[in-house]
C-alpha cells in the first residue's frame, strides 16, 4: 500500500482531516502515513493550519444564508429599479416628442392664408416631413395677431399639418409668426423682406446697427470680403463699401446690377442715408457705382423712404429688383 503516490495521499487530506473520507480510505491513507514521514509533516500541517481557523456556529451559517438572500434579493429589487425607472424616462419622452411637444414659432408656417375683416383662416404646415403641428395659439394686439404652434413628431396622433381659425376683435392689419410678418395689408410678406424690415433704423452712423441690414442681406457672402467707410462728417451721409475680390468681367453687368439692388433696399432701410458707394477691381481696374437715394426713389416709383414705414411697399422693392432668398 506504501507504493501509493505521496500526491495522491496528500490530495486526500483535507477530507480526511474534515472526516469526509471512508473507513477503506482512511485505512490507507493511516497504513501510508506509518511508513512516510514526509506526508506525516504535510498531514501535521494542514491540520494546524485548520485549527486555528474558527469554526462556524450554526447560527452563523444561518446568518451567513439570510445575508446572501438577501443581497442577492436586494440585487433584483435595484436591477427592478433600474428597468423601471428606465421605462419612465421612455414614456415620458415619449409623450413630451409625439403628445406634448415644444411651443415654438420658428419650424412651422403657416400656408394658405386667408383674412377677411377679422376673420383669419390658415393652415399651420410644419417644417420637415417628420413634424406635425399639434396645437395652435393666438395672441392680437391693435389689429396684429400673433401665431404661435406646439410641434411634434408624426404619429397617428398628429400627422402633420393643421388647420387653424381665429377672430380677432378688430380688423386684422398685420400676422406674425414669432418676430416675422408673414401678412400685411391685404397680402402675404416674403421671408427676406420680413428679415430686412426688422433691421430698419434711423441712423447711418451706428455700423453695428448698419452690419444687422447687410447681414440680412447676405452682403459679405455674395460680394466677398470687403471693408466699410462711413461718411458722416456731414449731409448727405454716404455708405461706402470696399471689396476686396476681383470681379470677373464675365460677371461684371451682372454684380454690378445686384449692387444697385442693394444699394436700393440699404438706402431705404436707413432712414438718412443719402447713397451708397460700392468700390470693386475688375480686371486689374478700380471702378466705383454709386446709388443715390434720388435713383433710389426714380426705380421704386416714390420716396424710397417708405420702405421703412411700411414693409408691403419694401417687398415690393425687393420684388422689382429681383432679390429673393434663393440667390443667397
């Protein structure tokens, strides 16, 4: 029996010393311990190590049991949590994208506009396909009526446009959507011509109020770079502007016509500008055009002033000049 590998002994042990080995097992593993000292020393060992490690109560096994229960109850309570919690930001996402929506007057327009007296009759059509219109909101003041829309998500809920109607307790004089006019005296307001009137102002002086105009404008991506010099020392006070790229003279009758176009609509947007310089180079050559508040007037067919008064008479301007938003 001694022929028994010392490993295989030695593997033994500890069920041996934890009583778990049989009568036959034991039997060998005592008549192999008679005759090997060495496995007598790992023997003496692993027991020592044994004792000193305190045995656990009954009681404490029990408490051992109830704590892995616990946490492993508590683990699925907190994973329950987690998904539940989880599924609440989804619904509530999910009512405020495709139920609830943002109030706002700038994704939408409204189309088919009709105004009778103080009756006003529209459809609300979101911009982007995958919007819808969900409600409708109406605010007057002196004869101006204010639009406001709830946009959504499409849904079979809401699937896109809306149609609206609304009696003001005054005649309609102007419609508004947010800061645009979209309908003044008896007719619809371009985009553009919205945009420009709300940069009108009284005076050339101020470039930070003059850049808000030819920024509405597009000046600096149409023209290219170019440099401003105000003439305000004394009447009449001018606007020169200064480009800096070289104009093809393949294009040159056509910048030079878009120029008097701007030169038009700056001069009537700013009430006591008197004309308007553009300085350019085209092949190697300086040229300058200047626009005159006088030609201004001659091309609109009356005081080129009135722009600023009435935005109807400015889209007409911007009508016989040709401007629009698709050539910005």
């Amino acid at each position: 029996m001694n022929s028994i590998d010392c490993e295989v002994i030695q593997d033994l042990f500890p069920s041996y010393i934890d009583g778990l080995t049989r009568e036959k097992t034991n039997a060998v593993i005592e008549e192999h311990l008679a005759g090997c000292e060495k496995c007598k020393k790992v023997l003496s060992s692993m027991k020592g190590a044994s004792e000193t490690m305190p045995e656990t109560t009954s009681e404490e096994k029990k408490a051992i049991d109830f704590l892995k229960k616990n946490k492993k109850r508590n683990h699925r309570i907190l994973i329950g949590s987690i998904i539940g919690a989880l599924l609440l930001v989804a619904v509530v996402l999910a009512v405020r994208v495709f139920a609830v929506g943002t109030k706002s007057a700038h994704d939408w327009m409204a189309m088919n506009l009709n105004v009778a007296d103080n009756e006003l009759d529209f459809t609300a059509v979101p911009e982007g396909s995958g919007n819808a219109v969900a409600a409708l909101y109406y605010t007057e003041e002196d004869g101006v009526v204010w639009l406001d829309a709830r946009t959504v998500l499409v849904s079979p809920f809401h699937t896109g446009a809306l149609n609206g109607q609304f009696t003001a307790s005054e005649p309609i004089k102007e419609i508004r959507i947010g800061g645009r006019i979209i309908w003044s005296d008896g007719a619809t307001v371009s985009a553009l011509a919205s945009d420009l009137y709300s940069t009108r102002h009284s005076y050339i002086g101020d470039m930070s109020v003059n850049n808000r105009t030819a920024n509405a404008l597009n000046l600096r991506s149409y023209l290219g770079a170019y440099e401003n010099e105000l003439e305000t020392s004394s009447e009449p006070y001018g606007w020169k502007i200064i480009m800096s790229e070289d104009v093809p003279s393949e294009e040159l009758v056509q910048k030079e016509q878009d120029m008097e176009a701007f030169g038009y609509v700056i001069i009537g947007l700013i009430e006591n500008l008197d004309h308007v310089t553009f300085v350019y180079q085209s092949g190697g050559e300086e040229r300058t055009l200047t626009i005159t508040a006088a030609k201004a007037s001659e091309f609109l067919g009356e005081d080129i002033k009135n722009c600023s008064l009435n935005i109807r008479t400015l889209d007409e301007l911007i009508q016989k000049t040709g401007l629009s938003l698709d050539a910005f």
